[in-house]
C-alpha cells in the first residue's frame, strides 16, 4: 500500500486557534479537498517559538532583503527568536518526510509575499514571511503554496502535482 504523503500546513487554516489574537483563519472547504490526498502537520511558528497567544501583532520591516520581524507597538525585534526556532523545526522536516507547505498568505512568518515595511508608515518592497524565507533557503524547491492560491481548483490541481510521489 503507498504511503500517503504529508505535508505541513499553518495551524490557523488548519483551524487552530494560534492567531495574535486567538483565532484561527480555518479553510474547511481546502482541508476536505486536501484531506482526500495528504496526511496534513499543523505548525505555528510564532505560538510554537514562544511568543503566545494572544500576542502583539507584528509585521516586517527594514531592508526587503533582509527584513526584521517587529512588534508593531512596542516595538521588540522578535527576527532572532523566530529564527532560532526556525533552525530546530527544519531540522525535522526530513524526518517527517514533508512533501511540500501550504502557508497563510499575508503573514509575516508564513506568508509567501509580504510588504516590508519602513519603520514609520512607507513601505520598502516585499519579501517572503520570515519562516518562509528560511525554509526556501534550507529546502529549495519545496513546494509551497497559500490558502489563496488553493482556493482555485486549478492551481490546487497543480500544487497537488508538483508534490513527490510516494
Ligand atoms: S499565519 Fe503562521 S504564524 Fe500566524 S497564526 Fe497562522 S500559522 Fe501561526
């Protein structure tokens, strides 16, 4: 019998309650699609690597390329306590055997395009969530996708494609 392929997934669409401010963004109509297909793991960066929930909300800022995650009122750099989480997580993502992601779009952990911002109210261009950036630069090539791109039974139908066979 072939081994169902897994694949990670934000907690929130997953239907978790691990947003800044306690909900969840939960997808149930993506889940029963993708539950046909895939065993899915539900991970939360920002609740997993310690900053709680409810939290302050956050978003990136400084230099697109290399942006900081940053509490948007109080202002602490939470970049090297996401980043340091990040390193462990990754480091099960093999043994796991994770086939692929699909990650909150718009977040500035798992969202795939981000706005940065400057540190008043500009914005300097757009990166990749900070989780998503250390994964892309650990696991080039693993697939990814949003929420949004998977609404559309298309590129659903490709995302679904591009994952290995087991
Ligand atoms: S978008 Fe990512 S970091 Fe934010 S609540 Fe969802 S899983 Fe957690």
């Amino acid at each position: 019998m072939d081994t169902p392929i897994t694949i990670g997934i934000s907690a929130c669409l997953f239907g978790k309650n691990t947003r800044y401010d306690g909900g969840s963004r939960h997808e149930p109509l993506l889940m029963e699609a993708l539950g046909q297909f895939v065993n899915l793991v539900p991970l939360c960066p920002e609740a997993e690597c310690g900053l709680g929930i409810p939290r302050e909300p956050m978003r990136l800022e400084g230099n697109p390329e290399n942006p900081r995650l940053m509490t948007i009122t109080t202002r602490s750099d939470l970049t090297g306590q996401l980043r340091s989480w990040s390193a462990q997580r990754l480091d099960t993502f093999r043994d796991e055997a994770l086939a692929g992601l699909i990650l909150k779009s718009r977040s500035p952990s798992c969202g795939k395009q981000v706005v940065v911002h400057g540190k008043g109210n500009g914005e300097t261009g757009y990166s990749p969530g900070l989780f998503v950036r250390l994964i892309q630069k650990r696991f080039p090539g693993l697939p990814i996708a949003d929420e949004e791109e998977l609404r559309d039974p298309a590129r659903l139908a490709d995302f679904l494609a591009r994952l290995p066979s087991r």
